[in-house]
C-alpha cells in the first residue's frame, strides 16, 4: 500500500529560510518500500483545532529507486488555505498518495 511510504516527521509553525517566518512547515519522508522505481505525489491536509479540513497542498518524489528514501518539507500557500486562515493551522495528515 503506497499510503505506508509517505511518513510525516514533524510538522508546525516555525521560521523557514524558504517558507518564510512563523511557517506551518511539514517535514516528510517518502520510501519506495516497492521492487521498482516509482513516482510518488502525496497531498497533506491542513485541519483547525476541531479536524476541519483547511485546505490542502502536495509533493512529489520523481523516480525514486527501491529501498531509497526522498526527505523533504512544505508548507502551504495562503491560496491553498480556503476554508480559514494560516493561523487555524493546528495539524497535519496525509491524505492521499499516488505511486506510478
């Protein structure tokens, strides 16, 4: 099941030298536990304190070979946030994964 390869290492505001000051920043690792290279797009949603889905933003890992781990982090944009504001942000879930 490709969901297992994407993992969420930490996640929360913080100031990022790319996302900027006081970022809600995702740190991911994505592993092809699969025998061949792969493609991978996951989506994260950002929920409120009450689990209410904010709005959402994805990342890819391109090619990644067997075994091998893609680590990277992202933080969405303020047009990506549609059902409240960046300071709603209280966590963080993946919820979807393609492997292609």
């Amino acid at each position: 099941m490709a969901s297992k390869d994407v993992r969420i290492v930490k996640a929360g505001v913080e100031d990022h030298e790319v996302w900027g000051p006081k970022a809600y920043v995702v740190h991911y690792e994505i592993t092809n536990h699969g025998k061949s290279a792969a493609d991978y797009f996951a989506q994260f949603e950002f929920l409120d304190k009450d689990g209410d889905v904010l709005g959402a933003t994805g990342v890819t890992a391109d090619k990644l070979g067997p075994g091998k781990t893609h680590k990277g982090d992202s933080a969405p944009l303020d047009s990506e946030i549609t059902n409240g504001a960046m300071k709603d942000i209280k966590s963080v879930r993946v919820s979807q994964v393609d492997r292609t």
